[in-house]
C-alpha cells in the first residue's frame, strides 16, 4: 500500500471513532496491602472472578508484570476494558474479591478509543500514548495520520506493536481530533522512545507522549 492511499484510511477512522464513543478504557492496578498472605490467599478467587470478564468479553487486552508484596513475588496486571465510562469500570471491578477486601487499588483509568489492530504476542510491552500539543488544521492531521497509521500497520506485521487504539481528543471551542495509543513491544523504555522518535506527530513536535510498563501480554 503506497503512503497517499493511506491518507482517506486514515479519514476513515477519525470519522468513525468521532462517531463513536470510545468504549475501552486502559486500567492500572497496584496493591494497597503489604500483607503477603492475604494476597496469596484471595488468589484463587480474584482469578476466578476476573476470569469471568475475560469470558464475557469485557477484557480486551491483558498484561502482567512483575510485583513484591512484603518481599515476595506476586503477578499484578494492567488490562483493557470495554466500557462505557470510567465509572462503569469502578462497577465492575468493586465486586471482585481483591477489590472488596482492600486489596488492590486503580491507579489509573485511562480511556484509550477503540482498537483497529491487534496481534497476539507474550512479550515484553509498553504503552505509548500520544497527546495533540495544541489544535492542528485538518490537512495537516490527516498528513500526519496517514504517515502514522501506515507505519503502526507495518509494525503490526513485523510484531513491533501488538494493538492500537483510536480515540478523540477535544480542545476548547468544541474542537476535536483523532489521536491514538500503541501498544509496543521494546527492550526498555528507552528502545520505546527511539520508537516513538519515528512517528510523524513526534517528529513534528506536534504532540506530547507518555510510556508506560504494560507487562507481558497474554493470550485471553
């Protein structure tokens, strides 16, 4: 596909998620206990409970990561949400048994679009997460969008991004623009900045970014 034929795809999308409201939300976890034995005893059951999203299709994404509890190693996760709002992800969550007991906390909800890629690896993952800097002109959005889009479509096929999502950001005045946030496969967070450096709208200086440890992606 030659980079002009990407620019109506990229319009295609930005109507399309305009249309739309964004339904999945990226969610931070952290525990709130320093007790060891009451994480590994309520295990089992948050497993369990959160399983049954996962069945029911609410979770789209899910990542592990490393974790020390009163010294010792426990998985913690960062995943994906469809939901309507923030607040519908806190009701989902609050009946689960980490969550009733006190012993997991959200550290973030980050509402991130709707995903338009994905591809199923277990590797190391950061998020990048792209903010407009400031309103930009129309034509200008869809140059940067069409060089963008095309080049996370090829890192997509070569395993370098794992999903994306499409969102809409707003600016005073009503005005809004398409934005979007990659998952990205990376040694460390500085081969993620080297990424990042190869996107238009970071090239541009036309946006701000923000990485984030994900985990280890796991089929669901």
């Amino acid at each position: 596909m030659k980079p002009l034929k990407m620019i109506p795809l990229a319009l295609g999308f930005a109507l399309s998620a305009t249309q739309a409201h964004s339904a999945a939300f990226g969610v931070s976890l952290e525990w709130k206990t320093d007790d060891a034995l009451t994480v590994l005893e309520g295990m089992n059951d948050q497993r369990s409970a959160f399983s049954e999203l996962i069945k029911e299709g609410i979770i789209h994404d899910l990542f592990v990561r490393h974790s020390t509890v009163d010294g010792k190693q426990f998985p913690i996760i960062n995943f994906v949400m469809e939901a309507d709002s923030a607040d519908q992800v806190l009701k989902r969550l609050e009946p689960l048994p980490f969550f009733k007991d006190d012993v997991v906390k959200i550290s973030a909800i980050r509402d991130i679009g709707t995903k338009w890629l994905d591809k199923e690896m277990i590797q190391n993952t950061y998020s990048l997460e792209l903010t407009w800097l400031e309103p930009q002109q129309n034509l200008l959005v869809d140059q940067i969008l069409g060089k963008d889009l095309q080049k996370v479509v090829n890192w997509n096929a070569q395993g370098v991004v794992t999903s994306a999502y499409l969102s809409i950001q707003e600016f005073d005045g009503n005005l809004k623009q398409p934005t979007y946030s990659i998952a990205v496969q990376a040694r460390d967070e500085d081969h993620v900045q080297e990424i990042a450096q190869e996107l238009e709208a970071v090239k541009t200086e036309s946006v701000s970014y923000s990485i984030m440890y994900l985990g280890y992606k796991m089929n669901i």
